[in-house]
C-alpha cells in the first residue's frame, strides 16, 4: 500500500510559474534529477512545470497523455512496474504497453472509449469505474470471445455500485448455457459468490469470480470483478491475485 497523498494549497497572490518554483524548491531543493518510488502528475499545464527528470517505478498521470509529460521522466524507468493513466490515453504507446500493470481510470463516458479499453495488450490491467456496473464487465468478455486474449491474462474491473455477488450472478445469468462452476473458492472470495468459467477457444476459458479489497473504507462496497484467462486444461480454483 502506497504512503500517504496530500494536496498542498499555496498563497493565491502568487502565479502558477512563481507556484512551481516555490513548491519545487521545497520538495525537491532546486535539483533536476529526482528519485522516487512513485510520481504523480496532476491537473497542471506543462508549460509552468519546472524542469526536473523523474526517475521512478510507479507513475499516474491525470488530466494528460502520457506524452504531455514524458520529457519528465528518465528514459531508464520503462517498463513502469505500474502505470495509471485515463481513458482517453493511447493504449498502443509502447511506454503504456510495456507497463507491468497498467491501471485505467475509466470516466462517465465509458462507452465513447469502451473499443479501445476493451483492446488494451497490457497483460495484467486495473480498470476502475466511478460506478461498476455489470454491463460493462459482460462488455469486456464478449468482445474477448469474439476476438480472443492471451492466455495468462488478469484483468480487474472495480468501483463501488452493486455487490461482487450480485454482478457475477447477472454475468452467470448471461452466460449460463457456456459456464462451468468454479470450485475451491478459498476465503478470499465472499461466501456464496457465484464464481464460473467459461470457454474462450479450444485452449484457454475465463474464470469469472468477485473479491473484496480490503484496503477500502469499510462498509462501503468497493467491489473487483476478475476476469483471468487460463488454459483450458487449468483447474477451475481461483487463483489469489496481488492488489
């Protein structure tokens, strides 16, 4: 889990350009090349930034493209161990292809880019929804079963809305004449959570199954749809995948 995040406010009687340079003397004392472990771009127009090159393993960038910011960032930090980027970002930008996982932030719009999320490469993805609905999962598995996804592929849907059981019951629902039960749910998955699988191709099948992340406000449904492709020789037991 990352450390803390904190939004600073500065006097109003200062500039953007005369903001940067202040705040980037305090954190980073003048200096031009920066190492972190994480780095975060938000809301600003590039051409008041300060100069600085970040070298880091883990980036988000909102209210960008990665290229708005990539004169920023060491060449030596790709591939990203995690990238964040929204929606709208160029998928087939080798820096976003070969991040180790990538991480979307889906928008209210999500059908205007929903062809383009659906065709991400990334082999371990993060989507995340203001609501997740289960619709926009069952979206995701029909287009991979009319266009096929690499075996070893885990992608997670998540975002508040209805519960993981609920969701995958509709999807069990939708795909009940195709599905086989998943069996050895362990306790990480809730108690009664309709996990399946079903076939992609005659080599690799989706299981389909709900999980809970604990290092959400508790009390408040935060749910994570995982869709993982495996052969279709594999067990049908969930595997236990990192947060």
């Amino acid at each position: 889990m990352r450390g803390k995040k904190y939004l600073r406010s500065y006097p109003m009687h200062l500039t953007n350009e005369e903001a940067a340079e202040e705040m980037h003397e305090y954190y980073f004392g003048g200096r031009l090349n920066i190492y972190t472990d994480y780095f975060w771009f938000f809301k600003r127009e590039v051409e008041n930034y300060p100069k600085f090159i970040v070298k880091t393993n883990e980036l988000e960038v909102y209210d960008f493209r990665l290229d708005d910011i990539l004169q920023y960032i060491n060449p030596i930090s790709f591939p990203l161990e995690e990238l964040t980027v929204e929606c709208y970002d160029d998928f087939n930008h080798p820096n976003i292809r070969s991040a180790k996982k990538l991480c979307v932030e889906v928008t209210t719009k999500r059908n205007e880019y929903s062809t383009r999320i659906n065709a991400i490469q990334n082999k371990n993805v993060e989507l995340e929804y203001d609501t997740l609905e289960w619709t926009d999962v069952m979206g995701i598995i029909r287009y991979w079963m009319e266009n096929g996804k690499e075996t070893g592929t885990t992608l997670v849907c998540k975002g508040y809305g209805d519960p993981n059981d609920e969701i995958v019951t509709k999807l069990r629902n939708e795909f009940r004449e195709i599905l086989s039960e998943l069996i050895g749910v362990n306790d990480q998955f809730p108690n009664g959570t309709p996990a399946f699988s079903i076939p992609l191709n005659p080599l690799s099948k989706i299981s389909v199954y709900g999980r809970r992340n604990p290092e959400r406000i508790p009390n408040i449904p935060y749910e994570e749809i995982v869709l993982n492709v495996v052969s279709s020789q594999a067990d049908d037991i969930p595997m236990e995948m990192e947060h």
